[in-house]
C-alpha cells in the first residue's frame, strides 16, 4: 500500500495520501515492516515467575507465581537511558539486561488459597472495564463417586472458583464457584467470552452456565441451558412432576402383583419410575427432535421416510441420547455452535478419531438451527470461507485482523495445499474440524504475525499461545513484499547455543500487540528455571 | 432516460478557486471569474427516468441484518433441507444457481457411528 519501502518516505506518502477504503489498519500496520523486533537480550535477570500472557490491548503483562497462589501484573514500559558517547548506536547500560528495565511491577494478589492452584493456562481479558478471569482449582480426582445428574466417567474437581479482578488496581470483583464439578480449563477451553457474556461448560452436569460482566464487576447468572433450556421449564416440569407421583404411587399400588413380570420385560427400566429420568434433557431433546425432523424431510414418500428413519435414526438412537457436550462457543449473541462427542473423548485431548458433531443453538427461541457430522463437506464449506465469524471476538478491535485463512490469501494458499496433499478429504475435512469450536481469546494479535506482512515457519512459531519445541536455529520473519529479505530473527536459546544438546527445551513466545516487543522463555522440561529473553527494537 | 440541457458555450462559473497560480499561464485562459450581479445562468444537465419500474415501496426501511453471514448461511442452509425435496423435473438449474451439496451430507450421518 505503500510505493516505497523506506520508513521515511512511507510517512512523508502517509501525509499526503489516505488509505484504499476500510485499508487504514492494514496500511498502518504496513510500518510493522521497518519496525522489527531485531535486538534480543539474552537471558535477563527476572524473577522467577510464570508469564503468562499480554493483554491484547497491550497494557498489561499477566504472570503467576511459580507456587500457583499468586498473580503478578506488570506494566509493559520501555527502556530508557541517556548516553554520552557519540556513536549513533550508543551502547546500552548494564541494567538494559533486566526485566525491570522493560515491566513494571503494578502489583502481586494472592488469588488461591492452602489447597488451590491457579490455573496458570486459563486468563480471559475483558478489554471495555480491564478486567481479567481467572481460575483457582482444588485437585482433580479421577474416579469420583457417581451423583445425581453427573455424567460418569467425567472427573470432577471439588471446588473450582473464577475470580473476576480489576487488572488497574489488582482488586478483586467477583467469584463464582462451582463444587464438585468439571469444567476444562486448560487454554481456556471450557470458556467462552463474547462481549459481556460468559459460557462455562460443565462437562460433568452437562450445562452450559451464561453468565453476564456488568459494568460494576458483578458475574450475574443468565441461564443455564441442558436439562432446561428456558428459564421457566424448571417451574413447568416441577408442577407437572407432583401431579405424575401422586398418580404412579396410585398404580404402583396396584401393579405390585406385576411388577416381576415387568422387571423381566423391561430389564433397562427401573423398578421406580423418577420423574427426573424420565425425560431426556431439555438440549437432548431439542436435538433428537431437529435430527428426527431433518431426516423426516428428506423423503417426500411415507414408506420412504420410515425405512430412512429406521436406518438413520432409530439405529443410531442409543448414540444419538448418550452424546454428551464436547466445548460451547458464541457465534453472535444468540447463537451457540456446540460440539457433542461420546463421553470418552470429553475430557482427553487426543479425541481426534472419535466421531463428533456440531450442532448450531438459537438461545432465544431454544430451537436447533443446523446439525452436521464432523466430517461434514457442507460445514468445511463453511469453515473455509467464513472462518473469521467462528473466531468471532466482538467488539474488541484488536482482534480483528488476526490472520485466518479467510482473510490472507497466503493462509488460504497454505490451506488448500494440505487438502490437496490430503489422501481422503473426509480425514482432512475432520482433522479441520477439530479446531472447531474455537478457545477464546488463544490468538495473539500482534501484527509480526500477519502473514501479508511475514513469512514463517508455523511449526516453530505462530500467534497461537501453545508452548513449542525449541530449536536451536533462529525463527526466520521474511517479508512478503518483494525483495523477499530476511526482516528479522527470533532466537529463543542462549546466544552461544546450548552446551548440553540432549535436554529437550520447550519455548514460548509472548508478543506485545501493538509494540515491537516480544518475550520468549525457553525451559527444559524437567528444570524450573527457565530462560527469559527479550526482543525489541533497539 | 431523457436529458436536459442547454446549449454549451463558455460560461462564466463563480470562481471558488480565486486566483490560484498554475503551470501554464494559458491554462484556465477561458475562465472568468463571476461578477456577483450577474449570477451563472447554467444549470447542470439533469436525467429523469422514464419509467418507474425502479421505484422501491414507499414504505421501504433499510436496515442491516442482524444475523452475520456465517449463521445466515447455517440458516439458508436448514431451510433448503427442510423443504421436502422435489422430483428431479422440477430442479433443472438449483434455486440460487450453485451446487448443492445434499448427496454428501445425508449420507454423512450414518459414517462412523
């Protein structure tokens, strides 16, 4: 967008000249080019914590402590220092090479208590107020006592909180606690923020809690969608309950002669009708009745029909009732794509095999909109040419130029290499969809990412927050503009390589978002101390 | 479309430009600044329809869809399943003239269960 590469002459054409229309972000981010992250410090001297991540509007620097009872928050500044000499690179003081030459430290909470840790992978950022979600949990037990309503199979944490904080001052807002529960926190998987909405997936109760920010801090409780899917079902069901136990005590009465005859017929049923068991869930429900009308309307033909449900449905049924809810995300404000799975792979991650499906939720009028297989062409369609609206983030303007392959044709390039290198589309169609629904907020938004801008190597590096496996060459950002020149490198190791080549080390990468900053800690998997370098522009 | 217009001849305009300096003396050499008391008879050639098929309701609001294009599409896509499908006759050219892909996913269920 610019006719010239030298940063000089791009300001003095950003004088005279706007931007193609809607371009004004992408052309801005055109000078994220000359300014690079090209000068690292190695190995700074920092406190021993865990950082976790920069806010996206850049403000904040989330860590915790190595004890996972505490939060951390800095400020990310600049370095700063007067020099006399006369070189027109002067050479930096000693204290460039520490943490606190770059962050300062606003404050340290205490947020879990004796027995909690704090889920160092869960942080969700509420960009309007400056608030930030976390998590502090009891530890997992794995074969927990089965109780009512729980799905069993899925462990259960005796008490997670989420802990809404101020990120300005440190102060605690609000908390929400769930006892004896399960909910995946890990990478903000079972989270969800859309504007001022959270969904939090219980996987154990299999509901989806809707719960809204408000301005003042307070997590208020909207609705809460599986058993019952509208607010007043719960009324419904509980008046029509008292009147069906009346009546069964009344022929249970007399039936007693019978009921060893019954016992033998319907081995599935229990000696006592509940009312609770009897109905599916409300979400359950909702579901078996869109597949059921779905495949109904298919066939024109009576006969036809009945033949296509035996085969499709009814077969299936059993299937179809024990699915349970995999990961919720928003898809606008009413609308949620829930993915449902068997119970085996709920919790695990490597559940990539297992059958899984889709199924598109309209919260207000409770109705099932669309329901596809995870190896479903139609919604790989879909996935490839809107994938931007699945990793909806709202309102939040940072977010919005994250590179997907729905907006950069190299991404899109790369895509449609894999699914032609792909031996069955079926299997590449599924693999894609595993990334479906996506986490909130796992994205970083920094422009270094922007594949109109660089070109690197995904594997080694990506806006994706995982943790990698180092190695000891450095990452290589290349322009995309011609000349194709080498723009800048990311070394994660220490500057002479490492002396013990065996030890695996595994790096993360925190970028600033808007600053030419980068953080990256490698740590060897078993030591604790890592190494903390910090990129920037010199 | 009917046009209207006056005979085109040199016509002093209001100079809003005043006396701006330029490359070539000779250039805006026919252009005379307006005399106040004498305002530009010209008026701009101006088209009219000749028809009113294009006329919209007179009771038309335009507003922006609240649905994004993502969930119109799962919703587009629902309907078209959700009408019972016709004999082949009826379907020479697809109702949006693009492919369906119909065949693929009903079978899609039944795969892997």
């Amino acid at each position: 967008m610019f006719s010239s590469g030298n940063v000089t002459a791009r300001v003095f054409e950003r004088q005279i000249r706007t931007a193609p229309r809607g371009a004004t972000v992408n052309r801005a981010r055109n000078f994220y080019e000359n300014l690079v992250p090209s000068f690292t410090l190695y190995d700074v001297e920092c406190p021993d914590h865990c950082f976790r991540k920069f806010t996206e509007d850049g403000l904040f620097l989330i860590s915790f402590s190595r004890n996972h009872q505490e939060l951390i928050v800095y400020r990310p500044s600049w370095l700063t220092y007067t020099s006399d000499s006369d070189d027109t690179v002067p050479p930096l003081p000693r204290r460039a090479s520490r943490f606190d030459s770059f962050f300062t430290q606003l404050y340290s909470v205490n947020l879990a208590s004796a027995n909690e840790l704090i889920c160092k992978d869960f942080f969700l950022y509420f960009h309007t107020h400056r608030f930030g979600l976390f998590a502090a949990s009891t530890a997992q037990i794995h074969d927990s006592a089965p109780s009512p309503g729980a799905v069993p199979g899925v462990p259960s944490i005796d008490k997670i909180t989420f802990i809404l904080l101020r990120l300005d001052d440190g102060v605690i807002l609000d908390e929400r606690v769930f006892l004896h529960d399960f909910v995946n926190l890990a990478y903000n998987m079972g989270v969800f923020l859309y504007d001022d909405l959270l969904a939090i997936l219980s996987l154990r109760y299999q509901k989806i809690h809707l719960l809204q920010i408000r301005d003042s801090g307070h997590l208020v409780d909207a609705r809460a969608i599986g058993y019952f899917c509208r607010e007043d079902d719960e009324l419904f069901l509980n008046s029509n309950s008292q009147a069906m136990m009346t009546q069964d005590k009344n022929k249970q009465q007399s039936l007693s002669g019978n009921r060893e005859d019954d016992a033998e017929n319907n081995g599935l049923h229990h000696s006592q009708p509940n009312p609770e068991n009897s109905f599916l869930s409300g979400i359950k429900q909702r579901l078996l009745s869109f597949i059921f009308r779905e495949i109904w309307n298919e066939e024109s033909d009576n006969t036809l029909r009945v033949q296509s449900l035996k085969k499709k449905f009814y077969f299936h049924f059993q299937d179809y009732v024990d699915l349970i809810i995999w990961k919720v995300q928003f898809l606008d404000r009413h609308h949620l794509l829930i993915k449902f799975g068997s119970v085996d792979g709920g919790v695990g991650r490597n559940a990539d095999h297992l059958s899984a499906f889709f199924a598109v939720y309209n919260m207000e009028t409770t109705d099932i909109v669309a329901f596809y297989q995870n190896s479903a062409e139609d919604l790989y369609q879909l996935f490839e040419q809107f994938s931007d609206h699945f990793t909806v983030s709202s309102s939040s303007p940072f977010m919005n130029f994250v590179t997907s392959h729905s907006n950069s044709v190299h991404a899109l390039e790369q895509l449609k290499y894999m699914k032609n290198k792909a031996n069955s589309f079926s299997q590449f169609v599924k693999k894609m969809l595993v990334s479906l629904p996506f986490s909130c907020q796992s994205q970083s938004p920094s422009p270094y990412f922007d594949q109109s801008l660089f070109r690197f190597d995904e594997k080694l590096i990506s806006a994706a927050d995982r943790h990698r496996q180092s190695s000891d060459n450095p990452i290589k950002f290349i322009s995309r503009r011609q000349p194709q020149t080498l723009k800048f490198k990311i070394k994660p190791g220490p500057e002479c390589g490492s002396a013990d080549g065996r030890s695996k080390k595994i790096c993360s990468f925190l970028f600033h978002p808007h600053l030419p900053l980068a953080i990256s800690i490698q740590q060897t998997l078993f030591m604790p101390p890592s190494v903390v370098n910090i990129h920037f522009r010199r | 479309a009917k046009k209207t217009t006056r005979n085109s001849i040199a016509i002093p305009m209001a100079s809003i430009l005043g006396d701006l300096p330029s490359f070539d003396p000779h250039n805006f050499s026919q252009h005379r600044p307006s005399d106040p008391s004498n305002p530009s008879k010209m008026v701009p050639t101006t088209y009219h329809p000749t028809h009113n098929r294009t006329l919209p309701p007179p009771d038309q609001v335009i507003t922006t869809e609240v649905k994004n294009i993502l969930i119109r599409s799962f919703y587009q896509r629902a309907e078209e399943k959700l009408r019972p499908k016709r004999p082949a006759s009826e379907h020479l050219v697809g109702e949006h003239g693009k492919k369906h892909f119909r065949a693929a996913s009903s079978s899609s269920y039944t795969q892997g269960l």
